[in-house]
C-alpha cells in the first residue's frame, strides 16, 4: 500500500519555459491547494533554469510535476529530478522524451498495433512551398502539446500555409503533416495502465484547439462518448496499449479521432502529463469512476512516493 502524503513535503512544479505556462500554472495551483487540503506541506516552484538549486535546498519528499510542454514533459526535468534522486509524479525521462516527439511516437505505436495517421516530418520550407499531402490535412508542431501551433489546411485552399515560415513561428525546423480525420475528438485517460473512460469533445466553434480546450465554455465534453460499443471498446483498447508500448506511468491522456461515417478510429498522440485545470479531462473523466479531483491528486502524488526516489528508475 502507497504512504500517505498527510505530512509530506511535496513541491508543486508549475509555470516552468514553454508556451504551456500559463495553463500549467492553473493546472499546478489546483494540485497544490488538493494536495494541501490533504494533509501535505506543499512548496509550490516555478520551474526554472535554476530548477535543480531550488529543489537541492529544499529537499521535498516527492515533487508533483504539473509541468506542460517543452522542458517539463519531455524528460529534460524528470533527468534533473532523476539526477537529484527525488521521486516524481508521471512518466520517466524515456517516456516522456518519446511522447513528447509525435514522429517517434507515432513510429513505436505503429509497431506496437495502434493505428496512427499517416503524413510524415517535413521542413518548415517544404510546407510552405506547396501543399506536401493533399488538403485537408494538419499541420502542428512535432514537440508541442495543448494544440499550440497546430494549423489546419482545407479543400480548396488557395495556397500551402505560411504561418510555417514567418518570424512568429517559434516550434522548430521541421513540423508533422498530417491526413485530417473528418468526425470525432476522442479522448481517454489511462490510469495505472487501465483506461478510465471515453470522453467526446465537441468545440463550440472551429476545431479543438488551444481556446477550445481551455478557454470557458469552448468545448462539451460529452462522457461516456455515445459511440458504436466496438468503437467504444476500441479507443479503451488503442489508449490501454498506447500506454504500455511508450512506457508510461501512472496517468497519462490520449487522443483519438474517430471517423464514424467509414468507421476508421486513430490514435493522434499520448499527453504524458494530461491537465489538471477545471476544464481537463482526466479529472472528468476520473470523477465518472467515482474518484473525485483530491482523490485523484491523492492517487498520483502516492503513486509516485511509493516508487521510491528516482536515479536509475525504470520508465
């Protein structure tokens, strides 16, 4: 059985470098009020570059990583907690790296049987030169989470997107192209290896994209997803496995589209560190099983404690 936390000291990660930070500081202080609710001592860091000092000084008995994005979910955080020997919450270094690179991701579950999107990397260049797919196709980032940066490109559109090129693209060289999967947003947590349920995003407007996702009222969340029970069981199966093959631990998101005019049901990418704002899915979706928001802080930060501190931990 996993220690309590009552009396622990646990140190909250939030904020930290990437475009993320601002919904990973909602997501951290909801974490942090939960765990004080609990019992525990909660120092809350806003994960910067001095990272390592901070957690060296004030030793904490396990850190809750609500880190998004870049240098938080990619395992460049979870090598400095690794390095420190301070059990964290979420995926290892190895899991989390891979995750966070679609293109690798997608490499590894295809081998494993998910079914994923076809398209490939492309330059930057390349994408704005001339339509590499033919539309609609997705253009996104290939190390981004919350669908920040991600561009769609429909039929008829006049020319290949430009947004790629210009000065205000910061998400690297090369991005992932893409088919566009007509029909449903799908997503399903996955906690301690087991899916909790499907839920299926409708965005009020547009597709689900970053405001969809976080903004009031941008999305329904309809849970459980009113689906073909084979469809269902499908997306529980695709995320279950999805899980397994990456190496993820204790909770972890994906998302699916599920295409139900010609039934075809894909995998898109797993979140290794799913949101813990008021609007996330995991917390929903936990709380149709039964375990409220504190009990699923609970559930995680124990998870973690009880794998002991890191330095040479599995993924």
């Amino acid at each position: 059985m996993a220690p309590s936390i009552a009396g622990q000291h646990v140190a909250v990660l939030l904020g930290g470098l990437s475009p993320e930070r601002e919904v990973s500081l909602v997501s951290g202080e909801a974490c942090a009020l939960a765990l004080e609710r609990l019992g525990a001592k909660v120092t809350r860091v806003d994960a910067g570059r001095d990272l390592a000092q901070r957690l060296a000084s004030l030793r904490p008995d396990v850190c809750f990583n609500a880190l998004h994005g870049e240098w938080g979910e990619d395992g460049c955080v979870q090598g400095v907690l690794e390095t420190l020997g301070l059990p964290y919450t979420h995926s290892g270094v190895l899991a989390s790296a891979l995750a966070m690179d679609k293109a690798k991701a997608k490499a590894v579950l295809a081998a494993a049987g998910v079914a994923v999107p076809g398209g490939g990397l492309f330059s930057r260049q390349a994408v704005a030169a001339d339509h590499v797919l033919p539309p609609p196709y997705v253009v996104k980032p290939n190390a981004q989470g919350s669908s920040v940066g991600v561009i769609l490109v429909m039929e008829g559109a006049n020319q290949p997107p430009q947004e790629v090129v210009s000065p205000a693209w910061t998400f690297g060289e090369e991005v992932l192209v893409e088919p566009y999967i007509r029909g449903r947003e799908l997503a399903v947590g996955v906690m301690d290896g087991r899916a909790m349920t499907v839920t299926d995003i409708v965005p009020r407007k547009g597709f689900y994209d970053y405001e969809a996702k976080y903004g009031e009222g941008g999305s329904v969340h309809v849970i459980p997803a009113d689906l073909p029970p084979h469809a269902f069981e499908k997306a529980m199966e695709m995320s279950e496995r999805a899980h397994a093959a990456l190496g993820c631990r204790g909770v972890s998101r994906s998302d699916l589209r599920y295409d139900d005019v010609n039934d075809i049901l894909v995998l898109l990418e797993v979140n290794t560190q799913p949101g813990m704002t008021p609007t996330s899915l995991v917390p929903e979706q936990a709380a149709t099983l039964g375990v409220d928001f504190d009990q699923l802080v609970r559930w995680i930060t124990e998870d973690a404690y009880a794998r002991g501190p890191a330095g040479g931990s599995a993924d």
